[in-house]
C-alpha cells in the first residue's frame, strides 16, 4: 500500500509516527512545525561562559590544594549534568514535536555548521549556538543564519578565529616578539563548507583575503563576541571580485555584508539546494527536486521560508520512501515516539538511563551527540551509518531499552501500525506475530529496514 500525504510527511520530513499526535495533514501543518522549533531550550553564551570559568577554576582549586577531590568530583558531576541535559532537551524537543519537521531542520542545520563540543562547558556553548543562532532563523533568510552562525563564539572558538590577528594591524606591529599571524580556518569553512561550496570558482586569495576581513572578529569571556579594530588588518579586502573595509567603513557592517553577499550567491544556492536534497530525499537525489530548490533560493536570495515549502510540497517526497538511511539520532527520536513516550519521560531521565538510553548509545551507533569528526559535519551516505558494528548498536539498543523505558511494552502487532502505519512492509508484517514475546517482536520493528530508513 502506498502511504498517504500524513505518513509519508511524518516518516520522511518529521521524526516518525506517534501515537501521542495525529500525523501532519497537509503541507501547512508541516511547515507550521518550522516556526514552533523557533523557540529557544534555554542555553546561552552566558551560561555557557559562567560553565567554562567553573571548570576552569575547579581545576585551579584542586590543583592549588583549595578543593579536596570530592569537592572537585561534585563541580565536574554537576557539569557533566548540564551536558547530559542538552542531549535530553533536543530529544524531547523532536519527541514531542508533533509535525517533526522544524526539529529536522535543527538538525540538519546543527551538522551544516558542524562544531565540535570538546567538554561540558563546550556542550553547553553548543547548545546557546542552536538556540542563539540556528533556531531563530529557521524560516528566514540564509544570510542572517549564516553570519549568527559564523559569528557565534563557539564556532569562533572551534574555529580559533579569536587567534587571528592582521599581520600589518596595531595590535600586531606593537607586539613584534609575538608569534601573531593570519588564522584562515573560518574563511576557508565559511566558502568551502557552509556557501559557496568545495567546487566553487574561489580562488586561495578569496580565502586570505576574507581571512584578512575577519580579524578583529574575536571572542573572550569577560566581552564575549566583539570587534577589535586593532587587531583588524588595515585596508580593503577583495573577495569574489567584492571590495570590503577600508576607511570608513565598520568592521562588523562589512563582514554581515560579505556574508549577505554570500548566502545569495548562485554557487550557494546550488551547493545548500543539493545539500537539502541529500538530506531530506536521496543519497542520489533527484535532479528535479534540486533544480527546484535551487530555483527558490536564487528567485528569492535565500528566503528559507519559501525554500522549505518548495521541499515539502515536492512530489518527490512520494517517489523515494526509503531511499535515506536514518542517523542514529534521527533512530532514537523515531524509536521514542514510536514507542509512545514524550518528552517529559525523557526530560525526567536520571542521569544514569539518560547515559544509558540517550548518550551511549548514540556514540555506539557512530554518532557521538554535538562531536562529528570534522567541520565537514556528520556524513549523509547509508554507508556511514549501516555497518555491521553500528546495526549491532541498533538492536541492543532496540532489544534492551524499550523494556526498560515504557512501564509496559506494546502490543508488537499494533506497535507495526503505531510505528510505520501503511508504509510497513508485507514481510515485516509477516514476521512480528511470529515473535516469541513482546520484547523480541518490538526489537523486530525497531530494528528493521523500514524504520531504519526514511
């Protein structure tokens, strides 16, 4: 049977079935989804900043003798706490979103602008840059999600752009003992990775010179993200054949400026378009459907409201049921609901089974929360994500949690309908009655290919 428009649009754009919610009716209920992932989970950069000093100095204190080991365990126990919660947080936020595909376009748009969380307090940091700088503009122009995201101070600091100083800039010329020099990490990822992309007609010079744009960009703890003038390399830049700074002009002005130019650029509108494709339809995606994308974006210079409803409505979205193998943590929200929780069970996770149902298995399944391997983000091919070891991952996880997660399993013969409605297949159909009980049947369903890919 081929699903309807509800199944097809929760199971493909959204996070799966739930029996807590009805399935998105039409194209309007999916995209209403966008702006209600808009709202904030509660992290910001002062939160994170007041994280990192008590790290820090936790480590001060115990090393200096002014803190006994057990009152150092406490500080980092609590801390690691807090990273835990950012985990629990966006899962209950995708868990009880009831259209999903807002919450898809978090995650989708976390990787695009892929930073790595090395601590606590850098989990915390990752989490005040979704809220601060990713879900607000869900629905708005890419040149303002693309400089809220390249201007957060976690990405400057993943990035170590608050390291780069104008060769020829005061700061530099006054300190002529010191090692300070051009740092070109975040031009380079912000042509290669989050615009133009890596096929793009720029040249090294595009990057040195928006290189030589971004210093004086910086962040520190005490004034968080500002402009440092002095430490800005003096003169025009030209990048893409663009004249930007110089006399006159403001440091940040100039580098929103740069950063609009790129987000309309027609190699971003290709490469994001393409990218979206990817995500949402095929590791191979349909030429139609990127052509369509593309032609949004360029028609109106990147109004992601207009280019997310050019997605949905698509009927590609028919064409290509299972054609996307899901992340790992695409696996876990889609199990959840499933299964019939919502967020306020995963938010009442004690640290324990949160580790044991939330964070470990993710870094089993490949896909260790807030730390892909590179800027380049987490990788979209079924091949990274189906491997003997990662599937093993899987089923456990689909053997073990769910017992321990629902005060009493489904019924594995109605779990099929709750799960994956229509789009079931007739083999797992045939399959699940012949379990020998209900956790080994619910493991069935969790487990198989038509949960497991989208």
């Amino acid at each position: 049977m081929t699903p309807d428009f509800p199944h097809l649009a929760a199971i493909r754009l959204g996070y799966g079935l739930s029996p807590l919610t009805p399935a998105p009716a039409d194209p309007q209920a999916v995209l209403r989804s966008v702006p209600e992932a808009a709202a904030p989970d509660g992290w910001t950069t002062p939160m994170a900043t007041d994280a990192q000093r008590q790290f820090a100095a936790s480590r001060r204190q115990r090393n200096a003798g002014e803190i006994d080991t057990e009152e150092f365990r406490r500080i980092q126990s609590d801390l690691n706490h807090q990273r835990l919660s950012v985990l629990q947080r966006r899962v209950a936020r995708a868990v009880d979103a009831p259209a999903g595909f807002g919450e898809r376009l978090v995650q989708f748009w976390t990787g695009h602008f892929a930073t790595v969380a090395r601590n606590a307090p850098g989990h915390i940091m990752s989490g005040a840059m979704v809220d601060e700088a990713i879900r607000p503009h869900l629905n708005g122009h890419f040149a303002d999600l693309l400089f809220a995201a390249d201007t957060h101070p976690m990405m400057l600091n993943y990035l170590n752009q608050s390291g780069s100083v104008g060769p020829r800039s005061v700061f530099a010329r006054r300190r002529p003992e010191r090692a300070l020099g051009l740092n070109e990490n975040l031009a380079r990822e912000a042509l290669e990775l989050h615009s133009l992309g890596v096929s793009a007609a720029y040249s090294q010079a595009d990057v040195r010179e928006l290189a030589e744009l971004l210093t004086g960009l910086t962040y520190d703890q005490r004034k968080g993200r500002h402009y440092r003038p002095d430490a800005a390399e003096p003169g025009a830049e030209t990048v893409l054949s663009e004249s930007y700074g110089g006399p006159g002009t403001s440091g940040m002005d100039e580098i929103r400026r740069v950063f609009g130019n790129l987000a309309r650029h027609p190699a971003t509108a290709a490469h994001l378009s393409r990218k979206l494709a990817i995500h949402f339809a095929a590791d191979d995606p349909p030429p139609d459907l990127v052509a369509a994308l593309e032609a949004v974006w360029l028609e109106t210079g990147g109004d992601l409201a207009q280019v997310n409803g050019a997605l949905v409505s698509h009927p590609v979205l028919a064409a290509n049921l299972r054609a996307k193998a899901r992340q790992p943590f695409d696996f876990l929200v889609t199990a959840l609901r499933a299964l019939g929780l919502d967020g306020a069970a995963i938010l009442a996770l004690d640290p324990k089974r949160a580790n044991q149902a939330l964070w470990h298995p993710l870094t089993a399944m490949g896909q260790p929360f807030a730390q892909p391997r590179g800027p380049d983000g987490w990788p979209e091919l079924a091949a990274a994500w189906i491997t003997p070891q990662m599937l093993a991952a899987r089923i456990g996880w689909a053997l073990s949690q769910p017992a321990r997660l629902c005060d009493a399993l489904p019924d594995p013969r109605e779990l099929v309908e709750t799960a994956l409605g229509p789009a079931a297949s007739g083999a797992l159909r045939w399959a699940v009655p012949k379990a020998e009980n209900a956790r080994e049947g619910v493991a069935i369903i969790l487990a198989s290919a038509d949960l497991n890919r989208r």
